[in-house]
C-alpha cells in the first residue's frame, strides 16, 4: 500500500526507506542532534529528491511534505525498530540515537564499506 501510494504521489522514498538515512545522519552528529539540523542535513543529501516540487507542498500544520517525511521516519525508527529515544528520554527538540539505532549505524557502514570494495574490484577489472 505504501509503495503504491508513493507512486501516486511522485515520491522516491518512504518514511521508512528514510530510517536508514535518519540514523546516519543522527550519528554524523555524534549520536545526538537537534531536530533542526537533522533535516538541514537531510535535506542537504536528499537535494536531488526533495527539491521537486511534491516535497514542497504543505501536508498536516502546514508542514513541507519533507519534513513531515522525515519526522515520521524519526517515529517509526523509535516506534517500529527503538532506533531513536522518545522526546522523554532525549528532550523535546533533541533526536538521540538508542544502543540498538547504534548498532544498526554499525551495521550500515559495514553493508557500505562491503559495497564500496566491490565497487572497487570492479573498477581494477
């Protein structure tokens, strides 16, 4: 359903294919960043993506559908996965990365630096 509503509506990435993104990003900050410059730095990599016009429109209080996007990917990494402490846990504002969203940026820069050599290999070929 969700995939089919993306199309619908001309998005390439779902809340829950921002997870990934998300929690690097959170990391990049050492772990701990205001909500702000999560999306300043989200939307600085995704530029290509959310520069069309569709992340631009205005969803639920009057928010940018990208944002909107990557505040529900923050809830879904804390909801779906505890990747992200609750704004009890972290401070209002404040989006901090749990032991287990810890481990999965692990696990990311594992399955990265993997793909990385083979790109690697392929080019020496």
């Amino acid at each position: 359903m969700d995939y089919a509503r993306r199309l619908l509506k001309g998005k390439k990435y779902s809340q829950d294919e921002l997870i990934p993104f998300l929690v690097l990003v959170i990391q990049s900050f050492g772990g701990i960043a205001r909500k702000s410059d999560v999306d300043e730095k989200m939307y600085e990599l995704l530029s290509l993506e959310f520069s069309n016009d569709i992340y631009h429109q205005t969803v639920s209080h009057n928010v940018e559908r990208w944002r909107h996007d990557i505040a529900w990917a923050k809830e879904r990494a804390r909801q779906h996965h505890g990747y992200v402490k609750s704004a009890e846990q972290a401070g209002w504002g404040i989006w901090e990365l749990t032991s287990s969203g810890k481990e999965y940026v692990k696990q990311l820069i594992k399955k990265l630096e993997a793909s990385v050599k083979v790109i690697r290999r392929k080019r020496k070929s």
